[in-house]
C-alpha cells in the first residue's frame, strides 16, 4: 500500500510540474506606454542628451531598439484607440482628445488586444492613464458603480485615471468605482458651464503653485488649475506629485499577484504629460526643470517593473514594450520652463514637427522589445505601427481575430521578435490630415488647416500643396519633391486613397 501510495504522489508531482511548465511557455507581456515622450527624449536614442534615462537604456541594452516605429497617430486619444481596437482612429468619429466626462468609445463586447489575452486565459490588468471614455452616452456615474469601464473589453482589473492629469475629474477609479470617494461630497463634472463654487486659475491665480500658458485656467485642485469644472469629491481627489509612485505600485502588485499565471498588463503612465509634478526625491535632479524631473520618474517606474520582474524570476520569459503615444512637446499649458530649460536635450532628435504634427517628429516614437527567451539584442530598421500589436499577438496566442472590428492591424510578430528587418509595407500617419510611407517615400495629403499650433510652436505639416519626401535622404522632411518625381507622388496618393477606403 505504501509503495501504491508512493506511486500516486510521485505521478502527481510530475503531472503538477508538466502542468506548470506547459503554463509557463506562454510568455507574460508588459506594455509600457508612455504619455508625450518623444523620438529622442530617452539617452537610448539621444546619448548627447543631458538627461539621462539608465534603466530604460538597460531595458534598451537588453532587447531590440526599433528606430522606425509609429503611433497611428499625432495625439494621445487616437493613438490608444488604434492600440487597443486595431483600427485606425479616424475611421471612427468622435476619437478626438477626449474631455475628461466622455462616454466610452470602445463598448461592451468588442475585441481589443486585452480581450485577446483574456480569451487565451491571461489574467489581465490596465494601470494607469486611459483617455477612451467611460461610461454610456451620458458619460460616467462617478458616484456610483461606472459603466462600460476598461473591465467590458477584456481588462480583469483596472486602476486608471479617466483622461489627463490636466482635465478633471481629478480622481483614480479602480474597476468600476472612484477610490475614496465619500458619498457625502458627490462629484460633478461639466465642461460646459462652472459647477459649484470651487475657484479656478482664471478667476484666483493667487491659489495657485503652476501658472498655466494657456488654457489650464478652470478648477483649481492640488494648486493647480485644469481643464474643465470640478465640485466635490475632495477626499478622493489625487496628489499630482504622488500619482507615479502609486501607479507603479499599483502596477508591481497585479504582477506580484499574478505571477503563477500567464499575464499581460498594461502599464499606462502619465509622465510626462502635464501637469509636470514629479515627486519630491525628483525635483531639481535633472537640471532641466519640471519637465526632466518628470523624465526621470518616468525612468524610475520602467526601472521598478524590470525589478520585479528580476525578483520574481520572470525576466526570461516576459516580453516587455516601452512605447510613446505621440511625440514630444515642451510648453503644453503650464509655465513649467520646458523651452527654457531644454538646454542640450533633443526630445525631436532632429525630425520635423512633434506632439501633433503630420511630420516625423509627431508619430515617429521610441519602441523597445525585450523578450531574453526569443528576442536577440540590437537595433532593428523595420517598419512597425502599434495598430499592429493586436493582429501579432492574436497569432503569437492562436487566437481569431474579427475581420469586421479589427479592420487595420497586420500580423508584425516576426518585426516585433527581430525576424523580419523590414516589417510593414506601408505607414498610415494622421493628424489632422493623412500621411502614408513605404521604404523610402512619404507623402502628405494636401491640407488648408493651420500650418502652426501656435500655443505650442509646433509645426503641424498642413499645407494646401501636396508634400513628396524623399526619408532616406531626408528624415527631417526639409525639401518637397512633389514636383520632381510625380510618378512616386501619383503611386502614393492612389494607395493612400486604397487604405482610406478600407481596401
């Protein structure tokens, strides 16, 4: 009986053991996605750089450095939604940047890059900054239980904050509910009209700790003005300079939690969106105002991930991506001295443009992939879109994509692993006009909309006149060459109508 018994226990061992290792060759996947970093604010791709970012660099160092990789688009709110659906923003209306009360864009049931992972069993998690709507057409009932939340489309567990540090409402909602709201100071929100009789920059710039340039001047919360009205809800508001440490937080412990099992979470920070308020152990570390203070925290958080991923012996089989939403800007509302201070930082690494634009410098971001298991160290050249990361990861799970949803994303897994050196054929850029690229042209439909954002002096790239740029030659797009090869610039603009029309 004792020998049976042996038997039993040494068959169940190894059952358990074949179990966990059949478990553990699905790699778990980190996404970290930063907020208005651009093309060469990381010392990774801009040594020269006075500010230096050790631990991305590390990360960088240790997987594949991507040097032609792009949003789909110029500004945050599209940008996220091309990640999450796989298709194109502009397709859908209303995918502008969102106010802080806007309905949720993605609904109920529709197949996103977290529903992929959930479908193939991952636990799976959002921390961080959202900017997709919550809610039904009305919005969301931030005094209740919200609706149509990032836990409807395939996310286990949210921790986010609705939009932007800048716009209101000020408070974390963690899966469907505001954390520490008290019942007795309901929120309200309006965009529209003032809601109760909290100040605001415009009417009590005395109040304030950072001035605003221009717009920013509605409530004031935690010394700073915003975009938009706020009333109530103070015990749940945030402490901008805190909001890093507990997003990183937050995000060690759903991978602490989830480590016997596949996961995938996306780590959305804020840094380095406005309001810069770094936390104190930052301030004055970079020599480069608020703005360097807030690359640094940024660093610290990427650095706090790879620690618990060292810790917990998790290093080899997870696939971490760093990205970029958009490109970078300086002066984006608040007298932080971002221009002043910039010194010899490059964050547009020469390109033309940034946060915004049509040109390089607006959608062009740094991407780093480090998968030590599959993912050999070094730079790639290869064209990759992060529309694109919901079609490969779907074929790296062996899971079915919806053809009718997910009209735009490609299968790029060989790109993203560093197999493939080319990646895709074409690059679709729109910000406020369309832009298409194959290996060596860009082209950039004809626009009448400013050719400036004078609030942030950045060049937009609209211009009435069709733009033909030859990258190879000339990736900080200085000579239009429309002119000079209209052979090149006719294929373009047929192609470019071709993906507009969904063929």
């Amino acid at each position: 009986m004792k020998k049976v018994f042996l038997v039993i226990v040494f068959f169940l061992s190894v059952s358990c053991l074949w179990a966990q290792s059949q478990t553990n060759t699905q790699p778990n996947v980190v996404i970290i996605y930063a907020d208005d970093i651009g093309y060469g604010d990381l010392s990774c791709y801009q040594p020269k750089n006075r500010v230096k970012t050790p631990n991305t660099d590390k990360l960088a160092s240790q997987g594949l450095r991507c040097m032609r990789a792009y949003t789909s688009s110029a500004t945050c709110t599209p940008s996220r939604y091309s990640l999450m659906t796989g298709e194109y923003a502009w397709r859908k209306n209303g995918t502008n940047v969102l106010p802080g009360d806007a309905p949720a864009l993605i609904k109920s049931g529709r197949q996103t890059l977290a529903s992929i992972f959930q479908k193939a069993n991952y636990q799976t998690g959002i921390v961080g900054k959202w900017h997709l709507g919550l809610g039904g057409a009305e919005g969301a009932d931030w005094n209740g239980e919200i609706k149509e939340t990032p836990n409807d489309i395939g996310f286990g567990y949210s921790f986010i904050l609705a939009a932007t540090g800048d716009r209101v409402p000020t408070v974390y909602v963690e899966n469907r509910k505001v954390v520490g709201l008290d019942s007795k100071e309901p929120i309200q929100v309006s965009y529209k009209e003032k809601v109760g009789n909290e100040p605001t920059g415009r009417e009590n710039p005395e109040l304030l700790k950072m001035k605003p340039s221009h717009g920013h001047d509605f409530t004031i919360v935690n010394g700073v003005s915003r975009i938009g009205y706020m009333a109530g809800g103070k015990a749940a508001r945030w402490i901008d300079e805190d909001m890093a440490d507990i997003f990183t937080q937050k995000a060690v412990k759903f991978i602490e939690q989830n480590r016997e099992k596949p996961f995938f979470l996306y780590f959305s920070t804020h840094d380095i969106h406005v309001p810069r308020m770094p936390h104190a152990r930052f301030v004055g570390k970079s020599g480069m105002g608020a703005r360097g203070d807030a690359l640094l925290e940024f660093d610290w958080s990427v650095g706090e991930i790879m620690n618990v991923l060292d810790k917990y012996g998790l290093t080899e089989n997870t696939i971490v991506i760093l990205s970029s939403d958009n490109g970078a800007v300086l002066d984006d509302g608040y007298q932080d001295k971002a221009v002043e201070l910039l010194g010899q930082h490059y964050p547009f690494a020469g390109l033309r443009g940034g946060k915004g634009s049509i040109f390089e410098a607006g959608t062009r971001v740094p991407f780093i992939v480090r998968y030590p298991a599959k993912v050999k160290k070094g730079v790639s050249h290869a064209k990759i879109s992060q529309v694109d990361l919901l079609a490969s990861f779907a074929t790296l799970l062996g899971q079915e994509i919806n053809q009718n949803e997910v009209k735009d994303s490609q299968n790029q897994l060989n790109a993203l692993l560093g197999k493939d050196k080319k990646g895709r054929e074409l690059v679709i850029q729109h910000a406020g006009t369309w832009a298409i690229q194959d290996r060596t042209w860009k082209y950039i439909e004809p626009s009448n909309k400013n050719k400036m954002n004078v609030d942030i002096n950045i060049e937009l790239g609209n211009n009435p006149e069709p733009q033909l740029y030859h990258l190879g030659k000339d990736p900080s797009e200085q000579e239009n060459l429309a002119d000079k090869y209209p052979e090149q610039l006719k294929r373009l603009v047929e192609l470019l109508g071709k993906v507009k029309q969904g063929s």
